[in-house]
C-alpha cells in the first residue's frame, strides 16, 4: 500500500521497499527518484494559500532541480521559472516557455544572457548598477515589458544561518542605489517595473517573510513618492524552508501567506515568489546501497553514493534523514554513512542512529529533491546518477540517464 507523503512526515517513503529494488535494478544504484504526486500536492498547496492575491505566480527556482522531466510537472500545475543562467534559459526555450513564465534573475551577467532573456521575453531582475548599461545594451532601443530590480537591505533586515548577512552578501543594489538604478532603466521603454529581494534561505519562521514585506512595502511607497513611474510588481524571493528532521515542525505555508497579505493585501500591486526547495524537496530521495560496513575508530557504513550526488551535508553539515529499507531509520547502532572520495568530508551522516546496516541493504536519503542532483560534479571522475520520476499511477520514467564515462572524457583532447 502506498504512502501518502507529507512535508510533516518527511520520514515516510511514497514507495515500497520492492519498488526500490525494482529501481535499482533497471537503473543503477545511486539513483535520485522523485514523488510526482508530492510535488503536485506541494504545488497546489502554495497556489491555494495565496489564492488572495489575483495575480500571484510562484517561479519555481530552476537552480534546485533543473531536469525538464519535472519542469513539465511544475508547468501543469501553473509555475513559471526562475532562472539565474543562460543554460537555465536555454531549457526555457527549449521547452518552450517565455514570457511572464520566465523570471531571469542574476548576477555578473553577461550579454549573451541578457540577449537570450530578452529574446524569451522574459521578466529581468538587475542585480547592480553597472549591468544596466549591458542590459540596455542587449536590449537595443527596442520596447520591453517588464524589468524588476533586486534590493540588498544590508543592516535593514538580517538574514538567517543559511543565506548570511545582508551586508555580507553579493547580490542586490542598496537601498540608495535602487532611485538611480529606475531612473537609468527610465530611458528605455519599460512597461512595468518590479522590486525584488531575498535575504533568507530555508527559513521556517513565519516572522522573517512578514517582515521582507514590511521592507518591499517601505521602499516600494519612498520610490512611488519619487519616480515616474509607479512599481507594478513585487517579488518576495524564495526561502520557503523544509523539515528535513521528522522532529522539526513543517513551514505553516498558510500562516506565512496570511502574514504577508496583511502587509501586502491593501496593495495594487502583482505579488510574486521564486520557491524552489519548498515544491520539490521533500519529494526526492538518493537511494544508495552499502558496500562496505567498517570498524576503525568509529563504525562507518561505505555505501555506493558520495557527495557528488547529494552535496549539502559535506558542504555545510546540513541533515538529511536516513532510513534502511526493511529496517526502519532507528536503532542503537551508530555510524557515520560516507561515500568514496578522497575528502573526509564525503558523509551523508555522522554518529546517526540507525538499525544494523549489512552489506547491500539500500538507504534512502530523504528530502534530496532540490540542491541535490543539481549541484552534481565530477571530482575524482565520479559520475552523477539518473533520475527517475514515480508518475501518478504507479510507473517510473527514467527523466535523465546516469552519466558514463563517454560523456566524462567528451570534452578533453587528449
């Protein structure tokens, strides 16, 4: 029987163990598998808490899981998509999305993005003054449609453990720069405009979001006071935070969305979010299976994945659930579950409480469906492993091939 899947019970697999076998066996181990009907459940779930808000879209970050097979799936249930690349751009176009479907926010950016961006018709978002003249560059006299521009608060709102300091962070205009930066786009023909910001990341605390639309409110009513021409449409940024430890309470998506309506409600203005990790998170898993199971100064389980495909626990110590298929995800024994690169910080878990792990058991990895097979490399000539989609009425479809050696070595001249 299957599971239903709940961002609270984050702990919960939405297939049987037989399933994961099955998978394993037709496509490799690891293997990166993604819960169509979750994603869907968290797609409509966001939409219905801002149904206040007439014009609201969410712009799912491309960054968190680029892979088209769930792009599609996103699409249907009615999102558009950030972008910050131009390959995040050339997907777009691909697939055939442009227009107010395409958000295109960035940083350092490039001609060539910008002219991709505005041959997609894209929403651009201007991390800083000195792109304006790229921008206007690539643009060429022709009339556009709309152009946001991203504020940094700096001291004016602090960000939380992920995301860091305003102050400290590279993306945005400060506050005094935002009137110049309007005013320079003014010379072009620009229909509408837009005001971004994000200053946190995987955030759960209702509070921080209520107060980024306070800060988007303050400054949207200094610079209507002073410009010609009024913001039309603001952007919350990202942010939306998981329970990745079934102990932690998930994101109340609806209290967050009665906070920000009674900041934002009164406004004639479009409101917009660009939430990647919240849609597809919690609906992905890194299935992997144990090689080895070892005593040296401490119990280690080696098992097939490294850190290639699932970076943010070697990265930042960040916790992703376990759980031993037939086993549960509880026990006395005490591993550290790591992969095989040369760098000791290639774990999945340390000192984790689990069930007696045995050679060839398989682990799932939970909460993997975002930052995790997109931020994929290839140190030490690992390769990065296929996905899956588990479709709605009980099927697998392989939505990318697992990497081979071919296509490692198709770049090098030897």
């Amino acid at each position: 029987m299957r599971v239903e899947l709940s961002t609270k019970l984050n702990n919960k697999l939405p297939f049987e163990d037989e399933k994961a076998r099955q998978l394993i066996d037709k496509y490799g181990s690891p293997i990166h598998v993604y819960d169509e009907r979750g994603i869907r459940e968290s797609a409509k779930e966001l939409q219905q808490a801002f149904k206040w808000a007439d014009s609201y879209k969410n712009y799912f970050a491309v960054k968190a899981t680029p892979t088209p097979g769930i792009l599609k799936v996103l699409f249907d249930e009615g999102m558009g998509f950030d972008c910050s690349s131009y390959a995040e751009l050339e997907i777009m176009k691909k697939l055939g999305f442009s227009g107010r479907d395409v958000f295109f926010t960035s940083n350092n950016t490039t001609r060539e993005e910008f002219a991709l961006a505005i041959e997609l018709n894209a929403i651009i978002n201007i991390d800083d003054l000195t792109q304006i003249p790229v921008f206007l560059d690539a643009l060429d006299g022709q009339k556009y449609p709309y152009v946001s521009v991203r504020y940094n608060p700096g001291n004016q709102h602090g960000g939380n453990d992920i995301i860091g300091e305003p102050t400290q962070a590279k993306f945005g205009m400060r506050r005094d720069q935002l009137r110049l930066a309007y005013e320079q786009l003014h010379s072009a023909d620009i229909s509408s405009f837009g005001l971004h910001t994000m200053v946190v990341s995987n955030e759960r605390n209702t509070l921080f979001f209520k107060k980024t639309a306070q800060l988007i409110r303050d400054v949207k009513k200094e610079l209507d006071e002073v410009l010609e021409q009024p913001i039309d449409f603001v952007n919350l940024g990202g942010g939306f935070g998981v329970a990745y430890r079934p102990e932690e309470t998930a994101l109340n998506i609806k209290e967050l969305s009665n906070a920000v309506k009674s900041v934002l409600g009164d406004l004639d203005v479009s409101i917009v979010t660009e939430n990647g990790r919240w849609v597809t998170g919690p609906h992905g898993y890194l299935l992997t299976q144990a090689r080895y199971v070892m005593q040296k100064h401490k119990k280690y389980i080696g098992v097939d994945a490294s850190m290639q495909n699932l970076m943010r626990p070697g990265m930042y110590g960040a916790y992703h659930h376990i759980s031993i298929l037939g086993k549960g995800d509880s026990g006395d024994e005490i591993y550290d579950i790591v992969g095989s690169l040369c760098e000791n910080n290639d774990k999945f878990a340390v000192d984790r409480p689990l069930p007696v792990v045995d050679t060839g058991d398989i682990l799932a990895i939970h909460d993997a469906g975002a930052h995790g097979h997109s931020m994929g490399f290839n140190y030490n000539g690992k390769l990065r492993s296929a996905e899956v989609l588990l479709q709605i009425d009980g099927t697998d479809k392989l939505i990318r091939r697992a990497e081979t050696l071919k296509d490692y070595f198709a770049t090098i001249a030897w």
